[in-house]
C-alpha cells in the first residue's frame, strides 16, 4: 500500500488492517522507494496507491518499476481520469462532493471515503479467504481483542494440575488433593477415567456444618455433587466467565466430546483476563 501525505496515513491505516485480518500488507513510502525501498516489491505482489488527485508525482515515478515486475495496481482516487487512474488496471473511486472543512480544501471527507472503501476491500478479502475467529486470535495474542478470543482449552488446567480423586477416596485424601492443586474443587474419577462428581470448598464446608468430625470418615462419593456444570474445549474465555456467573460457580469441568475429562477452568484464570 502506498501514499503521498494524509493519503499515505490512510494507506498505512488500510495495510495495518489488512495485516490483522490476514492479508500480509505493509506500507510503501513512495518516495523513500524511488531511493532504494523498491527492493521491498517482488513479483507476484500486488499495489494498492491512494491518491485522491491521481497526480501524485512520486506514485507516477514508480509506474515503471511496478509494470518491470508485472505488479497489478489498484487505485483509490477522486478522479477516475487522472493519470494514475489510466495506469492502474483496477479504479475505485472515492470522490466526494466536497470536503468537510470549511474552505472546501483539507482531506476530510475524501479521507473518511478511502478508509472505509479500504477497509471495505479488507473485509471482502478476510471473506475470500475464509478467516476465521481462531485466525484472527492466532494474529491478536495480546491485548483486549486477543483476550477475548481466547478459548477455554487455553486457560484450562490438565495433566497433572488437574485435581482428581476416586470415589473411594477418603475424605482427608481429597483435603490434601484440593490443597495441592489449589482450586478449591477436585474432580471425582471413577475407575474408567468417567467423572463421576465434584467436590468443592463449599461441599466440605456443609459436609462438616452437618456432620462435623465424622467427616473425617467418609469419602468422596459421599460428598461429591454428581452431574456438575461443564462445557466444552472450544467454548470462548468470555462464554465461559457468563456462564460461571450466571450459575454462581467458580470452576467448570473442560469435557471433550466423548465425555471424558481435559481440564479444570477456574474463575480467577478469567477474572485475571479482564474480560468484562
């Protein structure tokens, strides 16, 4: 993508968008090209140029170079007869009644007009391309949006820092299972690796309301709560925190399709993502 000026800022805008919806872009200043940055082009690329006027004199100067290497150019201008116009083999064009400053002379609304026609090609090409939610959080690790886009299976805790017990289990077993792993639950497994309940704080903090010392006897099927809450690997972070607040629970069980266990997903894993 290239440009002269404020149409450059909205070229480097346009590429930046490309980018993150899965288009590989980068902006091209047109004049630090013509001293040695047309070594950035290669065949098989194609160039996007903003110009409202269609004269920019440092755009025109790279029509050679883009013709040498059989580069397909596409231009974003207000005047569909201007020479860049008549040298690009695709025009879109972004003309506009007049400006929206006062004096009818600053970039304003013709800007406003390629923004959005450039982020109009971005999305038709993001379609094409069949980019997808997991695409654009592969590309977005960081930040809000990148957050948003991440998944239960990638929060979850497994292997060994999944707390599980068996039914049998006695109780003081399942106190110090629950203390190692630290979630304040433990899933109960029964002996096909089937999850059979859960046991949380708040199951144990009954259990001994009503029965006191001889909790200490029992085992965990005795206390465990049977068909507990779960969802799915693939299930979105922000799916997971509504779902867990709307029940009230702090942890869910990651289940996979043939009913057996992943993980554990607790509260505080997405608290700590700053969903909301």
């Amino acid at each position: 993508v290239s440009g002269m000026g404020k149409s450059g800022l909205i070229g480097r805008r346009i590429s930046a968008t490309f980018s993150s919806t899965g288009t590989p872009s980068f902006f091209l200043h047109p004049a630090e090209a013509l001293h040695g940055d047309l070594g950035m082009l290669a065949r098989g690329d194609a160039m996007l140029a903003v110009s409202y006027g269609g004269e920019t004199q440092e755009i025109i100067q790279l029509l050679e170079a883009l013709k040498r290497l059989e580069m397909p150019l596409v231009i974003l201008t207000g005047d569909p007869k201007s020479t860049l116009a008549e040298a690009s083999d695709v025009v879109l064009d972004v003309s506009v009644k007049e400006e929206a400053c006062s004096l009818n002379l600053a970039p304003t609304a013709s800007t406003t007009v390629a923004m959005a026609v450039g982020d109009a090609l971005a999305v038709s090409l993001l379609e094409r391309r069949n980019f997808k939610h997991d695409d654009f959080a592969a590309l977005h690790p960081a930040g809000r949006l990148g957050k948003k886009l991440l998944r239960v299976e990638h929060l979850m805790h497994s292997g060994a820092a999944l707390p599980r017990v068996a039914p049998g289990t006695p109780m003081p077993d399942v106190f110090h299972e629950m203390s190692a792993k630290g979630l304040g639950m433990t899933t109960v497994m029964d002996a096909d690796g089937r999850l059979a309940g859960i046991l949380t704080d708040g199951d144990l903090r009954r259990l001994m309301e009503k029965h006191r010392g001889a909790v200490l006897e029992m085992r965990a099927v005795d206390g465990m709560t049977k068909n507990p809450q779960t969802i799915g690997p693939h299930v979105l972070a922000s799916e997971a925190l509504n779902l867990m607040e709307k029940k009230k629970i702090t942890s869910v069980v990651v289940m996979d399709a043939a009913k057996g266990v992943l993980g554990v997903v607790h509260l505080h894993d997405l608290w700590t993502l700053e969903l909301m």
